[in-house]
C-alpha cells in the first residue's frame, strides 16, 4: 500500500509544473519541470549535464504557423510567456535572445489553479534569416512562487531572409525573478512586457499587472532627431543670376575647384515589400494603444523614421536607428559621397 502511495506521489511530481513539448527541447534525457535556480546559475536554458544535446532538429520554415505544447499538468493559473530565438545554437548568459511572440496571460494554461496546459500557435516572422538557432520558451507564473521557467530547443529556419534586418528589430527577451536582474514579477497577475513586440496577444479577461525593478524599455515614443536635409535655396526672383567676375590666372596657375557633396540613401537591409494590397504600403498612423491596421506580413513604413512588422492585422511602430530612415518597406542608411567638380 505504501509503495503504491509513494508510486502516486512521484508520478504527480514528475508531470508537475510545466514542460516544453513541441518543439522538442534539448537535452530531454536530463530535462526536469522545476523553474530556473533563483539565483540564475542554470539561465538560460536551465544548465545541466547534456543540455544541448539534439535529440530531434525542429524545422520550421519563415511565415509558417507553428504549434507550440505542452507536458505537465501544474499550470499554476496560466500567466505570461515569450518565445525567443538565439542565433547562439548552444546559448550562454551572454547570448542575444530575441522575442518572435508574447503572450500576455492565458499561457500556457487559461484556467485557474493547475488546469494543464493548453496548445498554442506562433509564427516565425516572414523574412526571418534563415540559418540554425535555438529556441527558448519562458514563462512567468501567475499563482505560487515568483519564479522563471524556461526550456529551449534546437531549430532550423528556413525559406527566410538572407540579411539580419528582422532579427534586430524584434525586441530582447524578458527577463526577471532571478539574481541576475532587479525585474520582478506580482503574484496573481498576468505580466504585461515592457516590450512585447508586434508579435503579442493578450489574452481575454486576464488580470495584467506591470513588473517591478529594472526591467528593460518600453517600445515607442518620439523618434531619435533625425539630421534634417537641407531646404532647397530658390533663385532672387527679382533678377537672373549675376555672371562669374573675369578673373586673371598667372600660368601654369589653377583656380580652386568647388567641393560638391550629394547625399545617397543606400538601402542595407534587402527585406522585401510585402506581397499585398496598396493599403500595406501606406499604413495609417498608431492608434491609441500603440497598434495600427495593416494588410498582409512584413516589414511597413509610417513615414520616414517609424517602421513595424505586420501580424495579424495589427502593427506596433518602432523608430529606425539614428542615421537611418525607412523607405520603400526598407530600412535604408544615409550616406554622403564627395568630390571636386
């Protein structure tokens, strides 16, 4: 009898809490359902013996809807997750993360107490670099302990961009409740991302709630001063221009040529326009909240220094780095070439 009570109580614990399903993680051999170590020595990808080794390469091609599951049944009330990718394929505390989905609430359960998870959809984003990265789920609980979970797995891209113009552009990812940072996240709230993305979705009747500490920007506000181009200079209207003075040269004497500078605006990022409508061309300025309406997938422009990423209908504009400006659903540098006339 004992012995079966005991046999009960291992099998809760093992499909407690929550575990990366699809994509298959790393490391499955080794990999438990606990949260990161408080004091962050496991981040990222909780560190351990064999936690990279490949069991299976997740491929997925750029644009595509993906399934994110899950293994467990201590959902611990939902809360708020994030799906990043790292072009680091073994990924230190170093590493770049960057967010391609945020879920604000219902993640990865919707019900109260430990309902189990539920079955989520993502996307990678369309011109996505192609290549090798790993993927990273984390998740910060509603109810219980404030902690950090998160799992990776090995993926590759395909069918995607050939330059890193989406990658940088997406946010980094979310970090808090460990030692390594001061960010810390409320009990009984779903956590609202200081920078979820264009790719966020909020799920209905969530209790949102912003995090404490250090914890990263907020996305938009004002563009960066851009460098004003020159105002073009018309002619007096009252009289043609003067003729050059004659001048004398002794021989063998040259006159000082004039200096032109032209200015070029040299395109960088090479992310097509998106395939759609002439509306995806011109979007409409944000709305309240941050988001605007957009048609199809891509990366859009909203005047010279704004640019988003289109998803699902919804835009969040973002501001081009200083130097740069966004131009024909690209992001393009400003250069100035020159030479003596």
């Amino acid at each position: 009898m004992y012995s079966l009570a005991l046999f009960g109580l291992l099998a809760t614990a093992a499909s407690g809490h929550m575990i990366m399903n699809t994509p298959e993680p790393y490391g499955m051999a080794t990999l438990n359902n606990s949260p990161l170590d408080p004091s962050g020595s496991d981040f990222p990808c909780k560190q351990r013996s064999g936690v990279y080794a490949v069991s299976k390469m997740n491929t997925m091609a750029a644009g595509s809807s993906q399934i994110l599951s899950f293994t467990g049944s201590a959902s611990h009330g939902g809360g708020s997750c994030q799906l990043s990718l790292s072009k680091d394929k073994e990924p230190t505390k170093d590493s770049k993360f960057k967010v391609i989905k945020s879920y604000i609430g219902g993640c990865p359960g919707a019900g109260a107490g430990n309902s189990g998870g539920q079955n989520q959809t993502f996307e990678i984003p369309a011109g996505f670099p192609s290549g090798e990265y790993a993927f990273a789920w984390t998740w910060f609980n509603k109810i219980g302990n404030r902690e950090m979970y998160m799992n990776c797995a090995p993926v590759t891209i395909t069918e995607g961009g050939s330059d890193d113009s989406v990658f940088e552009a997406l946010p980094d990812m979310f970090v808090a409740n460990l030692a390594i940072t001061t960010c810390k996240s409320a009990e009984t709230i779903d956590v609202v991302f200081p920078n979820p993305g264009a790719f966020a979705q909020t799920a209905p009747s969530v209790e949102k709630g912003n995090p404490t500490g250090d914890c990263g920007t907020a996305a938009g506000g004002p563009p960066s001063a851009p460098v004003p181009a020159p105002a073009p200079v018309a002619p007096p209207a009252s009289s043609a221009p003067a003729p050059p003075a004659a001048t004398s040269q002794a021989p063998g004497e040259f006159a000082q040529r004039p200096t032109i500078t032209m200015t070029a605006f040299v395109t960088v990022t090479g992310v097509p326009p998106a395939a759609t409508s002439p509306a995806a061309s011109a979007p409409a300025a944000p709305s309240s909240g941050g988001k605007s309406p957009c048609t199809g997938t891509g990366l859009l422009c909203n005047g010279l220094f704004q640019f988003g990423l289109c998803d699902h209908g919804k835009v969040t504009w973002q501001n081009v780095a200083l130097g740069t400006t966004c131009e024909n659903n690209a992001i393009v540098r400003k250069r100035s070439v020159a030479f003596r006339g």
